[in-house]
C-alpha cells in the first residue's frame, strides 16, 4: 500500500506542480493547492494509464485528497 501511495502522490505532485509533501498533506486538492477540474481529468487520466484501470468520471467527485484518491484508485484496481 504505502509504494503506490507514494507513487499516487508523486503522480498528483507533478501534475498539481507542488511538492510530495504538500500533497500527502492537503486536506483538499482544490482548496489547497489550486487544483481545478481540467487538473481532475489530466490525475484521472494518468492514473488510467499508470495503472491500466478505466476510472469513471464520476469518481473524480471523490479525489478529494491522497487518501480519497488511493481509495478510488484501490477500489477499481482491486488492491
């Protein structure tokens, strides 16, 4: 578990250009480190295709946080 956090969080830090512990940190994405809904597409594509998975749009509501984002990404990968 903690690998793939750390390489969801390393994902979520380049595209959200912040550092790793800014985001292992933020409570939310959007309110803390600027993120907005075309940074939600460009995370949920990459997380597709790091991982093989198709994540519905609709989970994207979800990715609050790194927690809530592992949790997303787990549930679909089935970890």
């Amino acid at each position: 578990m903690a690998d793939r956090m750390a390489e969801i969080r390393d994902l979520t830090a380049d595209i959200l250009s912040a550092e790793p512990e800014e985001v292992e940190s933020a409570h939310s994405f959007i309110e803390e480190l600027d993120a907005d809904s075309l940074v939600a597409i460009e995370l949920l594509t990459q997380l597709e295709r790091k991982y093989g998975l198709e994540i519905p749009q609709e989970s994207v509501q979800r990715m609050t946080n790194l927690k809530t984002t592992y949790e997303v990404v787990a549930e679909i990968a089935g970890w």
